[in-house]
C-alpha cells in the first residue's frame, strides 16, 4: 500500500494533463459561448445540462454558481464564460509549467467539472476521467522535482511513501473503474444484443 516511489509518475501525470486542459480548452474555444450559453444565447442552453445534475446533487458545481457571482458583480454572463474560459487554458498552461500547480490544478479541476455539468448532454467518458484525474492531481504532493515551483522554492523531495502511497490510490482507482465497466458491459443486454447483431452482419450466408 505505501511502495517507495520517485515523483517521475507525478511529473508525467501533472505535463499531461495540463497538455489535455491546454488542447481541451482550444479546441472548444469557437463554440465556447454557445455551448455553456443560457437559453437564447447558447446552441442549446446549459439549463438542461444543469437541471440533470442538480437532480443528481445539488452540490455539483456549475457554471450558473459562477453567473451568479457574477450578476451580484454586474458582470454579464457572456464575460464571466470568457473569463472561466481564460482561466480555464491559464491553469492548463502553469500545469504544463509546473508553475504554482496546486492552485492550476485546483481551478483546472473546478472549472472542468463546471464545463462538464453544464454541458453534461455533450459530455462522455473522458470528461469523468478528466475530471477523476484532476482531482487526484490536486491532492498529489506537488510540487514534483521537474516543475518550475520546485527550481524557485527549492522544496525537499517529497517523502517517498506518500508518492507511492498517491500512486497506488489512483491504480486502485483505475481498476475498480474498469472493473465495473467491464462488468456492466458484461452483464447488460444492450452490449450482447449488439454484439449478436455485430456477428449476424458478419457471419457469412
């Protein structure tokens, strides 16, 4: 449970995912507004996205916490969004650093998890395990022995336990994920009825 680990596992885990928040963040810049838009200013409206996950927990952030912050402010929806968006490829891009990476990846997390709730309609599996890995890089013993904070503060290494210890936590993780996904797929009848179908297309006449 507690191997001896050097932080190498950290530093490949902090670069990429702030290469996937940066490249996340980009690619969704053109259709930023009008996905996370409300009704009549977005292509679909986060209100729907929203009213799911405040059934599932009220708690769940959301971008309509941060709109709301922002009307007590006078400041409109449309800059607040791009504002989350700013901050949203500032975080990726001082992960990718390893510039001030707990607080990156603690706005890297919440802003992330507030694109895919109030976009839950559009979202899939990668965003759940975006979010996941955002959330255990935030609790990591950062900062790792390759990032600037380390060259600037000159931090001790981290205790070689608690690397191990974050490690197995994710690896575990990991597993009972895809354990229960492989078994749901196992057990659900949409999986064999369409692997029945799948061998039925190629089965030859």
């Amino acid at each position: 449970l507690l191997p001896f680990e050097s932080d190498t596992w950290l530093t490949v885990f902090r670069v990429g995912l702030g290469l996937q928040v940066t490249v996340y963040s980009l690619f969704l810049r053109t259709d930023w507004h009008n996905l996370f838009g409300s009704s009549g200013k977005g292509l679909v409206g986060r209100e729907l996205g929203e009213a799911i996950s405040s059934f599932e927990s009220p708690l769940i952030p959301k971008f309509d916490w941060l709109i709301a912050f922002g009307r007590n402010l006078k400041v409109s929806e449309e800059t607040v969004l791009t504002l989350a968006w700013v901050a949203l490829l500032s975080a990726g891009g001082l992960l990718l650093l390893g510039l001030l990476c707990r607080p990156a990846a603690i706005v890297a997390w919440f802003l992330h998890l507030c694109a895919a709730e109030s976009g839950g309609l559009l979202a899939y599996g990668a965003d759940s395990f975006m979010t996941t890995a955002l959330f255990y890089l935030m609790l990591s013993p950062l900062p790792d022995c390759a990032s600037f904070d380390h060259w600037v503060t000159k931090t001790k290494p981290k205790n070689p336990k608690a690397l191990g210890f974050w490690r197995r936590v994710l690896q575990v993780h990991l597993c009972f994920v895809y354990f229960v996904g492989g078994l749901a797929k196992f057990l659900g009848s949409g999986w064999w009825d369409g692997s029945n179908l799948w061998r039925a297309l190629i089965r030859p006449p």
